[in-house]
C-alpha cells in the first residue's frame, strides 16, 4: 500500500512571508523619509521667506522715519527704548548711557567703537539691530569714536553726535538668517545687498 502524502497548499509559506514582510516594511521606510524631507523643505522655505519678508519690512519701516526728533526723558532710573518711537535714532540709537541698558535694548563699546544693539521678535522671526553713527571723510564712511557717542540722549539735546547712522539688521528663524546693512540720514537710505548667512557661520 502506497502512502500518499498531503495535497500541498497554495498558501505562503514563513520564509515567504518573512520576505514579503520585510519588503512591505522596506518600501514604507522609504515613502516615510521622502515625506518627511518633503515636509522639511517646505518649513525650511516657510522659514526662508518668513525672515525676508520681516527683514524687508523692517528696512522699509526704519527707512521712512524721521532722522531726529526731540524726546520726552525716562522716569528716573528706569531704562529707555521704545521701539515703536518716533524717530530713527529714538528707535536705534536712543542713548550712549551703559546705566539705561537692558538685556533687549543695550549701548556698549567695542573695537570699532560706539554700537546700540536691540533685539524683539516680530511674526516668529528674531530681529536683532546694531546702530553705529559715521561720518564721511576721506577714507570713506567710518564710525565715530565713542568719546563723540558716550553720554549722549536722545532726550537731552538736539546736538546730535553725527548726521548719518549705519544700521546692520539681522533677521534669524530657526538655522536660517539674513542680515542687511543700511546708512540712515538727512539724505536718502543707500542700503547695501542682503547677506544671506548659514547656521555655520553666523557671527550674530
């Protein structure tokens, strides 16, 4: 008597599955990290242009203030800066006095002289703004010294320390970060080519 063994089914077997597994898992691995670099293109270009339109913005908001205008004084012992102010340098040069300085708005002296610094954030963008008073002569457009700046106001006279302010704006979201310089004063802005700096190298 012959012994016929079982009809074979038309099932996987496990190594099949096995295989058909981890050939499903493989190809979801993928579409997932296509989405997601997809996904971070996409913020990184929201980023992008979320910093140049506040910069843009605010280059052309400083650029249409009045160069100088007479303000009422702080109260006693508090600091000063109002950055909605109506003057330019009331906005980016109130003061040369270290004593007024706070951890967003702040006078400092360093080796290329006199610089007042603010920082805010607007719209989830940081802005950070360096103002330095220059003059022209005949090397061209150099900063003051800071005996000319230190102790000035713009609340105690209208005696100003230059006619002219150089202005770096500085615009961060995330790694991404322009920069953009502008020289203020009686005559129209000049406003030199954006900068476009990398998570790498800012020197912020």
């Amino acid at each position: 008597m012959h012994l016929n063994s079982a009809p074979r089914g038309t099932g996987f077997s496990l190594i099949e599955a096995l295989v058909a597994a981890a050939i499903l898992l493989a190809t979801c691995l993928t579409a997932s990290a296509i989405l997601l670099n997809a996904m971070g293109a996409g913020r990184l270009m929201d980023r992008r242009a979320a910093v140049d339109e506040v910069l843009a913005s605010e280059r052309a908001r400083l650029a249409v203030l009045p160069y100088y205008a007479l303000t009422a004084a702080p109260v006693d012992g508090a600091s000063w800066w109002d950055p909605e102010a109506p003057s330019l340098l009331a906005q980016v040069f109130p003061h040369g006095l270290a004593s007024r300085n706070t951890a967003s708005a702040f006078y400092r002296e360093d080796r290329e002289g006199a610089v007042f610094v603010t920082q805010r954030t607007l719209c989830g963008v940081d802005i950070r703004c360096e103002a330095r008073f220059v003059r022209w002569d005949r090397t061209g457009w150099t900063a003051l010294p800071v005996a000319s700046v230190a102790g000035w106001a713009v609340w105690q006279s209208a005696a100003l320390p230059a006619a002219a302010v150089e202005v770096r704006l500085i615009a961060t979201a995330g790694t991404r970060t322009s920069a953009l310089w502008m020289r203020l004063g009686a005559l129209p802005p000049t406003v030199e080519k954006a900068a476009c700096i990398g998570a790498a190298d800012r020197a912020v």
